[in-house]
C-alpha cells in the first residue's frame, strides 16, 4: 500500500543528533526501495529543504546542496514520486477541510488534500494533528 512521510521524518534521518535518526533514516530506505510508491508531495520537500537548513531549528543544519541532493537521490529511486497538484485541486482542498481552516493548519490541510486527490491514506509522521483527517492512516513511526 502506498504511503508518505512528513518532512518531520525526513529531518530526522539527516539530523544525526536526533535520537530516532537511525530508525527515521531505516524507514525512508525501506519505504523508497518498494513494492509500494513512496509519494514525497511538494509541501514536504520544501518543508524539508526550510527546516533541514534552517541554523535557528537545528544545531547542525545541513548544507542547501546537500539537502538538494538528499532529494535528488529518493526522487531518482523507481518507487519514489513527487506529484502535483492536479486540475480541480480547489475543490479537493474544501472538501478535506480547507474551508474552515487557518493559521498552522492550512500546510497540513494542503498535504492531507494532495495524498486524498492521490488516493493515499498513509502518512508517517510524529505530528498528531494530521489525526484531524479521519481519510488518514496517521503512523507515528517511532511510538512504542
């Protein structure tokens, strides 16, 4: 089944100071080597590229390039898309919620709009909120 991850999950797997590094650094490499198609949506990656580089988020941020290379490397994997918003997409946006959205919310409300017009319902990720979306399989990957 195909799934995605938050950017939160991608940050983790670079950031070697986080405890679950390897384990966020193991499931990227799982789900991007298949069967399954490993969706990175747009908001993720620029969410990862923001954050990943970002001195006042991490202590040891990465270097643009090399964050540009951490996704030319999954986006060059077989089992690995990036899609786009597709015709219609406003409506998609309304109807997961976006018209009674604001704030913080409307990045996420975005996401969860893009994965239901892709017909994908997993997410992993450490952010509950994303709960909100009950068209979601919300995964907390590093929960015991």
């Amino acid at each position: 089944m195909s799934a995605s991850i938050d950017a939160n999950i991608l940050v983790y797997a670079d950031n070697l100071d986080d405890p679950v590094h390897g384990r966020a650094r193991a499931l990227i490499d799982q789900l991007s080597t298949g069967p399954d198609l490993l969706y990175l949506f747009w908001p993720i990656i620029f969410a990862y590229l923001n954050i990943s580089t970002n001195p006042r988020i991490l202590r040891h941020p990465i270097t643009p390039s090399e964050a540009i290379r951490n996704i030319d490397g999954l986006l060059a994997l077989p089992h690995v898309i990036a899609p786009g918003e597709r015709d219609g997409f406003w409506r998609t946006y309304l109807e997961s919620g976006g018209a009674t959205v604001r704030g913080d919310v409307v990045p996420d409300t975005h996401l969860a709009s893009l994965m239901r017009e892709n017909g994908v319902r997993i997410l992993y990720t450490r952010d509950s909120g994303f709960r909100r979306f009950d068209f979601l399989d919300v995964r907390d990957p590093f929960r015991t």
